[in-house]
C-alpha cells in the first residue's frame, strides 16, 4: 500500500514545522490482546489498517468493505485474526498513533527513529538552506527532496539546467528505511532522478538496531563535491551512448519496460512516446528523461521513487 503523493512544503522550515506537530500527537503502546481499539477498523488509516492485516493475515481491502456494510462482522474478523496471532504463540507487536488514528503497526523488533530526528539532522546540515521541492509530509510517510541551485550543469545536447538534488526518505510506521540519496533535478519539467549506485546514498539506516546516524550522515556530505563531479562524469556519458531501447527490436521495447519498470501496456507506450517524440530518442540520458517524467505523474511517492530510482538502470 502507497502513500499518495502529496506537494506540501516548500521549505525546510515548513517541513520541520509540520513533522513536530505530527509527533506531537503521537501515542505508542504495546499489543499483546485484542482490545477494542485494536479491533476497530475505524481506529486506523487505510495504511494502518493494512499493517495490521499484513501482520495478523487478513486482506486490508476486504475488511474496509465489509464494514461499510457490517461493522461488527468486520470488528469480529480483526478480532479473531488478532487472537490467533497470539495463541500462535507469536510475539507482541507496537500499534503507532498519530492524529488520533492508528497509522500504523510495527514489530517488536522495530527501532524508533521518528521524523523529528531526520528534520534534525537535516537541519543541521547544508541541506536544510536548500529550496524543497514537491516535499511530502504525512504521519505514515516523510518525503524530502531539497535542491542545491548553486551548481547548474547541462548533459549532452540538452540545455535544460539540471540541479543536484537530495532525496530524503523516512517513515514513522515501517513504511521506509531512513534513506538520503543523491539525484539530479531538471528545472524545465520538473523531473527528478535518484542516482541508482552506492557511492550515491548518503545515509541508509533501516529501523532496527543501533546506529550513530548522525555521524554517517554528516561524513557523506563532507564528501559532496566529489559525489557530485561522479554524477556529472556519469551522465556525461549517459548523453553521448546509445540507449538499451536502440539495441533492441521495436517489438520487444514495451516487454523490455514492463518487466523493468512494472508497467502496464498504456503505460510502457506512453513511456517510448515521450522517449521519441518529446526528447527524440537514442541516447540514455533522452531514456532517464522520459522514464522520469512519466514518474512526475504517478499517483504515489514510493512507485514516483521506484521508477525515479530505476531510470537509468533501464536507459
């Protein structure tokens, strides 16, 4: 289940302002029966409600249905699914509260590490005096990408300025990893491009464990400048090679983008359209550039990332 993209803040002052009022109302407690609270589909989000259901084995969807016609039946079912999990002999789990709604459930195993301390490492970085673009703020889901305007280059014959750019990634009820990637943004259209290679993630901490992630964070930008002349070196190139599209027969384009992209059919053709007719097609830089605006249109932030991320693996 996705989050549905959402252009919220535009700074990191306003992202920071948004994230404390969120954790502010937030509530964590430990489930170990099935209590009323937690046997009520209309105590969670549409997100929670499918945490639970993935946790406990019952399908989200079906049990939404449900109550709109029997909402006891439904409350019965959670009910039931939750008792099982326990008399299976299975561990306690956390229910997440914010906004007085369940948003989600997570595992005992779960390490806290809440948007308040990612806004405070940004904020302590040079990251935070950078503009933000289509940020996303949601108690299930933080999603930042901040633009560096002080370094502008082209690729190829593309005269479009292009930014580095920072894709910042957290979620408060499992749904992401705290992630901080380097990318590329072009101003023209708004397209962005999450740069698919190790050296190229900042920071990377899922929520288990121990971890001084201050410091891993703080180290990987002291190293930017080198970071950012790979990129440059990188799709330098990319605007000079051929893309993968031109070495294979027309037929077999949209099977090749389906499988890569998990696309349907309209949308793999939609994809080539914007490959040959709004970039004009062969190199792999004209491929990032059409995947990555198809991405600018999807509905949610986590296929929005996933195509972002994958645009120049498939190029």
């Amino acid at each position: 289940m996705y989050t549905t993209i959402k252009f919220q803040p535009k700074s990191y002052e306003e992202s920071a302002s948004e994230v404390s009022n969120i954790t502010d109302t937030e509530k964590t407690y430990s489930v170990t029966v099935p209590t009323r609270r937690i046997c009520n589909a209309e105590s969670y989000s549409d997100y929670g409600l499918g945490t639970l259901g993935r946790m406990v084995g019952f399908p989200a969807s079906f049990i939404k249905q449900v109550y709109v016609t029997n909402p006891e039946l439904a409350n019965e079912v959670i009910a039931d699914r939750v008792n099982h999990y326990f008399a299976d002999g299975r561990p306690k789990f956390f229910a997440r509260e914010f906004l007085g709604k369940i948003q989600g459930v997570v595992s005992n195993r779960y390490a806290y590490f809440d948007d308040n301390q990612v806004m405070d490492i940004i904020g302590d970085s040079i990251l935070s005096n950078f503009d933000f673009s289509n940020a996303i703020v949601t108690p299930e889901r933080l999603h930042l990408r901040t633009i560096d305007r002080n370094h502008p280059f082209t690729v190829g014959n593309d005269n479009s300025e292009l930014y580095f750019a920072y894709f910042v990634d957290n979620s408060m009820v499992g749904g992401s990893s705290f992630r901080a990637q380097l990318g590329v943004f072009r101003l023209v259209c708004t397209n962005g491009m999450i740069v698919p290679i190790r050296e190229c993630i900042l920071c990377r901490q899922i929520h288990r464990g121990n971890k001084d992630i201050t410091s891993d964070f703080n180290e990987s930008v002291a190293f930017l400048a080198e970071k950012q002349e790979f990129i440059r070196d990188l799709l330098t190139r990319a605007g000079k090679e051929k893309s993968s599209l031109e070495e294979m027969r027309e037929e077999f384009r949209k099977d090749y983008l389906k499988k890569k992209l998990n696309l349907n059919q309209k949308e793999a053709e939609k994809v080539i359209t914007l490959y040959h007719t709004t970039y004009g097609g062969w190199t792999k830089w004209v491929m990032i550039q059409a995947v990555t605006e198809f991405a600018r249109d999807v509905k949610y932030i986590d296929r929005r990332t996933f195509l972002e991320h994958n645009a120049f693996k498939v190029a």
